[in-house]
C-alpha cells in the first residue's frame, strides 16, 4: 500500500525513488503494489511503466458499511445509539475508508 507511506520528511518520494533504482537494476523484477489513485505514485507508476489494475472501491464500501452495521447491531453499549446516528456512522466509516 504505497499510499501508506508518509510523504512528510521526504519518506513516501525516498520509496518511490527506491523502487525505481531497483527496477532499473533488476529488469526482470516484479513487484505488485497497491495505491489509491495519488499523483506522486501515479507519475512514478508511468516513470516504471507499470501496469494498472484499477479496483472499484464501490463494493468494498459496501462491505465496510455491513461490517459496521453489524458492530452497531451487536455490541449492547452501540445498539443504544439512534437509528439516524448509525446511518450517519456507517455513512462516515465507507466514506472515509474510499474503497480501502
């Protein structure tokens, strides 16, 4: 999850710089990386050449959004919570996640 890595103090373009020296150093090398779409990993992705296997995040909103419904209905101290406030939770926690 290159997306992960910090861009403060130089830490994300460090990697990405990285990944290029060693794919130049070893032409037969695979990596298989994952990334939401981030321009700084976009650029270096085409600089590699590399290839895309976009993902839609939509189904895995959904999974996200089951998955808190579900913590919402069975845990005693959030069943408490109004109707409106774990709509507005799950809405959040997918929205936020953004497929990840």
């Amino acid at each position: 999850a290159l997306d992960e890595c910090p861009q403060s103090e130089e830490a994300r373009r460090n990697m990405l710089d990285g990944l290029e020296r060693l794919s130049e150093k070893a032409s037969n090398l695979k990596i298989f990386a994952t990334s939401r779409e981030l321009r700084d990993i976009h650029d270096c992705m085409d600089v590699l050449r590399a290839e895309v296997l976009p993902i839609s995040t939509r189904p895995v909103d959904v999974d996200i959004g089951r998955y808190v419904g579900s913590e919402l209905s069975h845990d005693r101290k959030l069943n408490r919570l109004g109707g409106d406030l774990k709509t507005l939770i799950m809405e959040t926690f997918a929205e936020k996640a953004d497929g990840m």
